[in-house]
C-alpha cells in the first residue's frame, strides 16, 4: 500500500484516570479511540493492528498513541418495499433534501478556539456545526457533545493539556449529502448512523446547507397538516447581531 492510500497518521491524547477506593488507590490510562469514539484503556492500544507507537513523557509515562485506524465501514442502505402508500412514497422519494435543509447554516473553522465555538452554540442556539476549510469544504463535525466529554476528560485527568481549538475535539470524516438526495435517502442514513445533522454539499463540494431530525420532523408534522413555524420556538439572533456585541 502506497503512503498515500494509507489511513493518515492520528495522534490520541493518552488520559490517566485516577481511582481511590477503600483498598487503595489504581490508575487507568484510556484513550478516545477515533474507531468508536469510546474511551479503551492503553492496554487494548498496545495489541492493536493498527498501533505504530506509544509516546512517553520524560517519566516514562504513556501520553499518547500514534496509530492508523481505517475509516469506519459505513453499512450499505438498503430498501425493502414499502408499508406506505404509493403516494406517500413517491412524495418521500420526489421530495429533495433541499427543500428542508436550513441554508442559513453555521460552520466554523478547525483552528476557531473553544470558548467561541460555546459561544456560538449558547447564543445561536443549535447543538453541531460543520467544521470546513476556508474555502467551505467539510473537513468535520462538532457538537455539545465533544464539548461536554474534552471537558469531562480534562476534569479526571487535569495534568494533561486542555484542548484549544475545534480541531483538537472535532469527529473527522463527516457524512454529508448532496443537494440531489431524497428526503426518503436522508432520513434513512440519518436513522443507520445515528445522524443528529447532516451536512448537505453543492455540486461544487462546499457545504450549502444542514438538514437536521428536527427539520426532518418538521417536515413530516406539516405534511400531516400541523402549523408548524419555520424557525421553531424562537428565531435566534442573526449572526451579524452576534458578531456586533
Ligand atoms: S491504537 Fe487501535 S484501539 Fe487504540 S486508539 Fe488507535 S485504533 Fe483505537
């Protein structure tokens, strides 16, 4: 295998979890394994086929592992015939992503530092973002989520750094969707992969737009005929207001 089909070289952040107890107190090195997002302890790492080394501080002590972990295999989306009626179908199938994606979509860069990154969830009001390169590129996904466990990590273990930036917590390789894709398609990637959002791409790569399982809902509540507001509960303040403050 050539150096450029290889998996990119990752470098995971070794944490040390400690333990007292009545019996004594133990420590558990873990790192957030980029396969699953669960945490594993060093000792899986040390037998893993994708493992190239471990990195010690000056002590002695494991501080990170430089592996090569495959992308996740996605599993294939499959159809089966369908329990809806003709036209129920054909109006899942007809209907584009486009037109329920939110196209005012918010997506930062990897080097934009934590405290923003917060900042923007509170005031903005949504949960993930696509993370792009300045020419509008996904690059990634963040949510309140990486958020809440860099900070649960950073509390067990506060010797180590804490991360700065959107990239040091950010999941790479996101799933995205092209503005050509059905409604129908989008819903069943997002149920098969957990999906909270999905980013869509234009024809020319860049992100155009988000569809989320809210906007998802939405759309299914109007077309059992609810009144349901475009912008939800409360619009939030527009980015320019944000940035003015
Ligand atoms: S070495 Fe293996 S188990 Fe450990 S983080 Fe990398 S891919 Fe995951």
């Amino acid at each position: 295998m050539s150096d450029e089909q290889r998996p990119p070289l990752r470098r995971v952040t070794v944490r040390t979890r400690h333990v007292e107890s009545e019996g004594g107190s133990c420590a558990v090195s873990v790192a957030t394994c980029p396969r699953s997002d669960d945490p594993v302890a060093l000792e899986r790492c040390e037998g893993c086929v994708h493992t190239e080394r471990i990195e010690q501080s000056r002590s002695g002590r494991a501080v990170a592992v430089h592996c090569r972990p495959p992308p996740p295999s996605r599993p294939e989306l499959t159809r089966k015939p369908s329990l809806l009626g003709c036209a129920m179908e054909a109006v899942l199938q007809q209907t584009l992503v486009t037109e329920v994606m939110t196209t005012d979509v918010t997506c930062v860069e990897p080097s934009l530092g934590l405290e923003r990154l917060t900042e923007l969830f509170l005031t903005l009001r949504f949960s993930g973002a696509p993370v792009v390169t300045p020419e509008g590129r996904p690059v990634g996904m963040v949510s309140k989520t990486d958020l809440v466990r860099e900070a649960y990590e950073a509390a067990i273990d506060p010797e180590e750094g804490t991360p700065r930036t959107v990239a040091d917590v950010m999941s790479e390789r996101p799933t995205c969707v092209q503005d050509t894709a059905h409604l129908g398609e989008v819903a069943a990637l997002m149920a098969l992969e957990g999906l909270h959002r999905v980013p869509v791409l234009g024809r020319d790569g860049r992100v155009c737009g988000i569809v989320s399982a809210l906007d998802v809902a939405r759309w299914v509540a109007r077309q059992a005929g609810y009144v349901v507001p475009a912008g939800g509960p409360a619009e939030p303040p527009a980015p320019e207001e944000l940035l003015a403050r």
